[in-house]
C-alpha cells in the first residue's frame, strides 16, 4: 500500500464518503461482543489512522451503539458503523476497513479481545490480545506493522 494513495471507504446506503489518505498506523481485528454485535460478524475489522489523514467528503455522522463514550460514529442516513474515534488513544480514527473500495488491501494485523473470540473462528493477525492492547504496546505494534506491510506488499 502506497503512501500517497487515498482510500475511499462509503456506508451501505453510500450517503457517507471517507477518505483516508496513505496507509494505515495499522489494521486490526476486534472480537469483543459489543464489535459483534455492532457488525453482525464474528469480529469487526479497522484501520488505524491519524485524524488528519481523514477527510469526511459526503454525508453525515452520528454517535451510535450502546455507549456514546465510545467514539463510535454511524451514517445518519442508515446507521452503518463507519468510524471510531477511541478515547484515550490520542488524535487516531478508526475506519471500518471492510467499508473501503480496496478492502482486501487491509488484513488485519492485530487481534483484539481473543477471549472472547467465537470458538469457530481461526485467528486472522499475527498479533494476538487476550484484551485490548495497553497503549503502551501501540508504538511498538505500528513500528511492526510498517515493517509487515511493506514486506507483504
């Protein structure tokens, strides 16, 4: 994945456009049940990003789910989860990576909450938490993940 390319990510009624600009700090997987439950899946895939480099370029944005303080934003128009603003992580967006046109360029890289992983789903990152990750790990984690990208691509 190139630096200079921009990704374009859309919500299911494709009222929401997103963009995000280059490649990600890193992707991830999460399979607490809260994710679960707000994707309909076995677990929800991001894409980790500075502010900055997302650009909102149509639609409209709501706090959705079960706790506002979570950061989670929606399309206004459907309700699809389209990003998630963490708090206590710094100036990051966490775009729903399976909404981008290129979706398959964005394996995930960690796994979050492997405890309560669904027991027949095999692991899908080479990094693996039983919770969520300490911020203290996140340097370390995007320091591996640019290393890991660059190698597979």
């Amino acid at each position: 994945m190139k630096q200079a390319d921009d990704h374009l990510a859309t919500c299911r009624c494709g009222s929401v456009r997103l963009r995000a600009r280059g490649a990600p700090l890193a992707t991830g997987a999460c399979h607490c049940a809260g994710c679960r439950r707000m994707t309909g899946g076995p677990y929800s895939l991001g894409a980790i990003y500075p502010s900055g480099a997302i650009a909102l370029d149509a639609g409209e944005t709501r706090p959705i789910g079960a706790r506002p303080e979570a950061g989670h934003q929606g399309c206004v128009a459907c309700g699809s989860w389209v990003f998630t603003r963490p708090p206590g992580l710094g100036d990051i967006v966490v775009v729903r990576s399976s909404l981008f046109e290129d979706a398959a360029a964005f394996a995930p890289f960690v796994e979050s909450f492997t405890s309560e992983r669904l027991p027949f789903v095999a692991p899908v990152a080479p990094h693996r938490f039983e919770r969520f990750p300490a911020p203290d790990d996140f340097p370390r984690l995007m320091d591996a993940y640019a290393r890991w990208e660059s190698a597979v691509r």
